[in-house]
C-alpha cells in the first residue's frame, strides 16, 4: 500500500509545476512567507473532494456526464483567467508589489483551495494514481485510498511550502527591481493565461 515507490510517484507530481505550484510562487514573492504557505495550504486542501470523488465513485459519473464536466471545467477557466487579470493590472493576489503586507490568509488559502476545486482532472487522476498502490483487498480499499490520498496531500503540502519558501527568499531581490516586478507579472498572468487555455482544450 504506502510505498517508497507511491511517495516518490507523489513527488514526481508534485513537483512538475502546475496551477498550484504557480499560485503559491507568485503568492509567496507578492506577499512574503506567511502568504505563500497559507496558499500552500490551500492547494493541498482543494484536492479533498476530488479524492472523496474517487472513493465514492463519483468520479466515474463525472467523467462520463459531458455537460457537468463542462461546467465545472469552465469555472475553473474563467478563474484562472481572472487571476491572470489581477496579475497583470495590479490589486489582485499574484501581483507582485513592494506592499509587505500579507493580507487576508484565509482569503489566500481559499482561493488555492478553489484553484483545485475548480479542476476536474482531479478526480480522474485520482482514480489513476491510487488503483495501482492498493493491496488488492475489497474489504480495505476504502482505508487504503483514504491513507494513500492523506501522504498525496503531505507530500503535496511539503512540496508547494519549499517552493513557498524559496520564492520568498527571493522576494527581497525581486522588490529591489521594478523592472523584474513587471516582468515577473507578466510571466505570472501569461503562465495563468496558458494554464486555462491548457483547461479549456481538455476533453472528458
């Protein structure tokens, strides 16, 4: 079941830069640490339903109903070009500004845990990750997935906060710059922009 080899698959996801790893980046270096680990919490939070999907086989009706699958794709579309909007013209949570103040962190946390929400692959990943790390045993899949998805989200945690970390770190040497902080923005709003347009092209 828990395996060297699942938290290493783990890993290997979470490491590939996506919508959530961009997120807690762009947080970490506009607002500092505190921020960034708020967004890294809320990343790890926003699969929790996805995976309660998978375990109760919900994900199997999602993926096969076209028009909720749409629905929910779109959303999570038009969210992601709004964070690109609020990167680009200012006053939204990616932008990056010389303002230390970290704002609301449950505000920061929540729209991490909506980026997530908001992707229906989701679920579908899930019930792709998790078969081929169970024991076999009807009796004990549904503590398995539930296990197996608890060490996907510590690793996930782990993972955004050292990416959380390292932006702020950096952040000191970006704010000196107001060359790098626009294009910073820039490249913070292009990469939303391309991530809902990777969104927007995917098929149930």
């Amino acid at each position: 079941m828990i395996s060297l080899a699942f938290i290493l698959t783990c890993l290997a996801v979470c490491i590939v830069p996506g919508v959530g790893v961009v997120y807690t980046a762009a947080t970490a270096l506009g607002r500092g640490r505190q921020a960034g680990l708020a967004a890294a919490a809320g990343c790890t939070l926003g699969p929790l339903p996805h995976l309660a999907a998978a375990i109760l086989g919900l994900a199997a009706i999602l993926h096969t109903s076209a028009v909720l699958y749409s629905v929910l794709k779109w959303a999570g579309v038009a969210y992601l070009l709004w964070l690109a909007y609020g990167a680009l013209k200012g006053g939204g949570t990616l932008h990056i500004t010389p303002d230390r103040s970290a704002g609301s962190m449950r505000k920061i946390a929540v729209r991490g845990t909506l980026l997530n929400v908001l992707n229906p692959k989701l679920s579908i990943f899930f019930l792709a990750l998790l078969p081929p790390f169970l024991s076999g045993n009807p009796a004990t899949a549904t503590q398995e997935m539930i296990a197996l998805g608890a060490v996907f989200m510590a690793v996930t945690f782990l993972t955004f906060a050292a990416y959380a970390l390292f932006a702020a770190a950096a952040r000191d040497a970006v704010l000196t710059s107001e060359k790098a902080m626009a294009w910073l923005n820039r490249t913070i709003a292009g990469a939303m922009g391309l991530l809902a347009a990777k969104l927007a092209t995917e098929r149930v």
